[in-house]
C-alpha cells in the first residue's frame, strides 16, 4: 500500500473513482473500501466492498491510514 501525500489526493481519487485502502489503527492489514459520497467539507464517507468494516466518515485526521495499491 502506497500511502497519499496529501488529503486533495485521497478526495481525488475517490471522486475520480479509485478504491481506497484504509488501515484501521488495531487492524494488521489494510481493506479496500468504497467510497460512498464525497461531501462538500471535503470528508469522504467509506462503506466495505465486503462485510468486513463498518460504514465511517473520514476527513484529513485519517490521512495517514489511506493508501492505494502500488
């Protein structure tokens, strides 16, 4: 997992589409979430491809957790 540079990258890439990485602070590895809706605060709203994480909304304080797959 290649992690963002910024939180612009992160929203650019979800409005763009990408499936974003994220790794939770207790998790050992990183899931793929979903990116439900890109609000206008520039929080992005994350929801599982699987039944494996909850639904939660993230904003530039969870930079560090996102990635994309290198």
């Amino acid at each position: 997992m290649t992690p963002f540079a910024s939180w612009q990258d992160v929203v650019a890439a979800a409005l763009f589409g990408d499936r974003l990485w994220y790794k939770a602070p207790l998790d050992r590895v990183a899931r793929c979430g979903r990116v439900l809706r890109v609000y206008r605060n520039v929080k992005i709203k994350i929801g599982a491809w699987s039944s494996d994480m909850d639904p939660f909304t993230a904003d530039a304080g969870h930079l560090e957790r996102f990635g994309k797959k290198s």
